[in-house]
C-alpha cells in the first residue's frame, strides 16, 4: 500500500511544477533560438528568419506564409512564454512555446537540424489555441466520453482486485516462494490505454506493468490512463482454488476411512 500512495505523491509533485521539469530536459541553445527566431517573425524581421531556414524550406510562397503566421500574434506584449513541449532525435531539437497574450494563447513550434558545420531551421509552426496546454490537458471527470470512464473504471477494478488478492497472499501460510508471488500479482499484462484528452485507444499486446493501472503524462501533456489484464492475481486464485480442492478431497477420503474402522474400502 506504501507504493501506491508513494507513486500518487510522485504525480502530484510532477504536477505541481512542470515548468521545472521540462527546464530540465530542455537544452538552452535550441531554446533560446526557437525564441529568437519567434521574435523575428514578430518583427516581421523575414530576411533574418530565412536567412536561418533550411535550403528545403526556401520555397516562392515563403514570405506569404511567414506573413500568415505573424498575423496570429497581437501587437500586445506577451502575458508568458514557456516551454511546454521538447522532442529530441539524433540530430534534431523540436521545442513547443507556449504564449499568452490577454486574449488568445499561440503555440509555435520550432524544429533545429544540427550538423557539424551549423544549425538550421527545418520546421516552424504557429498554430491558435483555445486554451494553455495545462489546462487543456488537467485531468478531470467532466465531459468525458464513454472509452475514457470505461478504461478508468477497468483500470481501477483491475488495481483494487490486484490489492486484495495481494493481502490474501500475504495472509496465506502455504505459498513458497512468496516475494515471487507478490511480484506477480502486483504485474499486469495486455495494455489497454487511452488518450484522457482526445479519447483515442492504444493497445499492448506485449506490454507488462507493475502495477495492473497506469497513469502517466508528459509535462503539459495528456494523461494517458491505462488498464492491465491481472494475470498474476488470477493465477494466484486459480491456486488457492486447487489447494482446497485438494484439501476437501484429502479430508473427505480421511473421514471415509475413520468410518470403515481405519482401513480403506477394497476396490472391485
């Protein structure tokens, strides 16, 4: 039960400061040019922009896109800009920003190409948001659809059912082997997740957790609740079941034979 409640604090606190913990993983050159480079398409400064493109991007509509993407941001100050996305390959950085302004919130997404000799633009995306990232992406019941509460629902019922037949092992004086047993009841197998913001399943079918539910999130990103088929704990029953079959039928052949005087029935 102390893993439980401990791994809950651990999400709670992973909530409660995202902004440091994506300061973390993001590097501070790729950042500080994805801002830079936002800046310039607010200053309507193109010229400079293009000049950090990649020869791909150089297209003849460029300037007319460059200049769609500026209209998005009022002449207004920014309320906040932060970093609510980082994905890193080998050679490439994409960092999301998030803005806010009084009105309207912008996400612009900046993908850097390193190579030996430089570092250039290969992607650049602004794109309108109803609402910041954190607050589209908080978990909560309301409004959701019926995939979401089922898989929430069959996650929880697997968790609690994992739990108690946990306890039943720790209580039963026959198991050998018991931190085995333990292990395998907490493990679940044959992924069911969804997507807690836009309702969309994922499956594992080689998947195996401990414990049997599952609730994760990137920092400003959708949870992602995700249910686990107990095979442990089931199997674990399944034993308990075939012990006292087997105790019943040593304890009813037992009175049959303290009937018969001490010895058994011949046979034929």
């Amino acid at each position: 039960m102390k893993y439980f409640v401990g791994l809950i604090v651990c999400l709670l606190l992973v909530g409660c400061d995202q902004a440091t913990l994506m300061k973390r993983f993001t590097p501070p050159d790729d950042e500080a040019k994805a801002l830079r480079c936002v800046d310039l398409l607010r200053q309507r400064n193109f010229d400079a922009l293009i000049a950090n493109l990649d020869p791909s991007l150089l297209t003849p509509d460029l300037r007319d896109k460059l200049a769609e993407m500026a209209n998005y941001f009022p002449a207004a100050a920014s309320k906040s800009v932060k970093v609510v996305g980082v994905h890193i390959t080998h050679d490439t950085t994409t960092i999301t920003l998030e803005y806010e302004f009084p009105e309207k919130w912008l996400a612009a997404e900046i993908s850097t190409k390193r190579t030996a000799e430089s570092s250039t633009l290969v992607g650049f995306h602004v794109t309108p948001l109803l609402d910041s990232f954190e607050h589209q992406n908080r978990f909560t019941l309301l409004g959701k659809g019926t995939i979401q509460y089922s898989i929430l629902l069959l996650g929880l019922s697997s968790l609690f059912f994992s739990i108690y037949v946990l306890v039943l092992c720790i209580r039963t004086k026959d198991v050998k082997r018991r931190w085995l047993w333990i292990l395998f009841i907490l493990a679940g197998v044959e992924k069911l997740a969804v997507n807690w913001s836009t309702g969309q399943l994922t499956f594992g079918i080689i998947a195996i957790n401990i414990p049997c539910f599952q609730a994760m999130r990137s920092p400003y990103g959708p949870w992602t609740i995700g249910a686990f088929f107990p095979l442990g704990a089931v199997l674990f029953l399944e034993r308990q079941r075939k012990m006292k079959t087997i105790a019943k039928s040593d304890a009813g052949h037992a009175l049959e034979v303290a009937s018969n005087g001490g010895a058994s029935k011949p046979v034929g």
